[in-house]
C-alpha cells in the first residue's frame, strides 16, 4: 500500500505563528506550478484503489481545481485525509464519504468553528489547539503522539511519496532523498520506516474511513 502525502498549494487565508510551510506560504517566490490535472497524471500513474492520499498546503481548500482532484481520488478508490482550516469548506464534504477531514481552529472563533462543524461526518476530527506537547517545531521531525483517536502503533504502508504544489516528486523529509519532479519522476528504490511517524499519523486516520 502506498502514502502520498501532497501538499497542493502554498497559499493560505492565516498565517500561523507555528506555521512550519510559512517560508513558502502566501510568498509571490514559491508560486504554485502544479495543477490538478498534473497530481491526477501523477497518481494515474502510481497509485492503486486503497491507498491513502493526504490533502494539506497551505489551505488545500484554496487549491484551483480542488474539487476535481477530489471527485478523481473518489472514483479510483483512495481513501482521502483533508487537512484544512476549513476555508472553503462546505456541503460538497458530504459527497465524500472515502475522506476523513481534520478541521483545525487556528484563531478562528467559535460562530466559524459552528459552521464549519456542521459539514463534517461522524469519521472527521476537529483540532481546537495545538498542544505544545504536539508542536511541529522541525520540517524534518514530526511528532506523533498515540491516544484514543490514534492507537494503532503499526502502518501497512511500503512506498510514500511526497508531493510538493512545485510538482517535486520525494521521499519523506527524513530520507532528504529527491526523486525530481513529477514531470520527470523517475523511479527509484522505495523506502519507508516502519515507525514513521507521518506514516503512523496517516494510518491512524485512514483507519476512520469506515
Ligand atoms: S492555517 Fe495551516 S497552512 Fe495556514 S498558516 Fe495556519 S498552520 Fe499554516
């Protein structure tokens, strides 16, 4: 089974002090380059039904042609993690039942959190704050934490790849190995710790997916 984790786009409508894409968010240097069309080429071509495709940015809601990506990931049989601050969020998260969506407050106020909530489906998360235990300090080093909402210590996954809204095609931060772009993908050997945490994160959350 294989992760892809892609980070659509660099824009945001927040700016997080903890934001660890802030470098690249919102900055007229870090345009987008990928479009929807180029993500479904990619996965066209690697992807398989039942794998596990995680959505985040930037505000992966703001991505053109998000829609689009997501109705492709339903009809090829991935299940789907939406990480969002619930931008755009909205009715259409029903058509989606293959997704988990986690809805993260930031500094949005309780009638938007409301609102917001009332999109989500009995499998979705909502992160109120960021606990200091949990803070993402480093690009490279993940926390994950296992509670009731992520038991399970194990993932099924033997490929992940990393997608960046650059079209850059790597392996996880932790192996600092590039494989191009996914205009020019090519393959090479597949590595993936057993206790990666993004991987944990990932399964953790897939698992939902009934
Ligand atoms: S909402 Fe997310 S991507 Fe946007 S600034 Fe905050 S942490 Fe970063």
């Amino acid at each position: 089974m294989t992760y892809f984790l892609l980070s659509i786009t660099n824009t945001c409508n927040k700016s997080c002090e903890y934001c660890v894409v802030k470098p690249w968010l919102n900055n007229p240097e870090y345009p987008d380059k990928a479009t929807a069309d180029d993500f479904i080429s990619f996965l066209a071509k690697e992807m398989q039904s039942g794998d596990v495709v995680e959505l985040t940015g930037g505000e992966p809601t703001m991505f053109p042609g998000f829609i689009e990506l997501l109705e492709w990931l339903k009809e090829h049989g991935a299940k789907v993690m939406l990480r969002t601050n619930g931008a755009l969020l909205d009715e259409w998260r029903a058509s989606y039942s293959n997704m988990v969506v986690v809805l993260a407050r930031h500094d949005s106020d309780e009638i938007y959190m409301e609102e917001r909530k009332a999109c989500l489906l009995p499998q979705d998360l909502v992160i109120d704050r960021v606990e200091a235990r949990l803070m993402q300090t480093k690009q490279d080093k993940p926390v994950f934490v296992s509670d009731e909402t992520s038991p399970l210590k194990t993932h099924p996954f033997t490929k992940m790849f990393h997608i960046t809204n650059d079209g850059k095609v790597r392996f996880m931060s932790c192996c600092k190995d590039d494989m191009g772009t996914i205009w020019d993908y090519r393959p090479r050997k597949y590595h993936c710790c057993h206790d990666c945490p993004f991987a944990l994160g990932a399964w953790n959350l897939a698992a939902r997916i009934k």
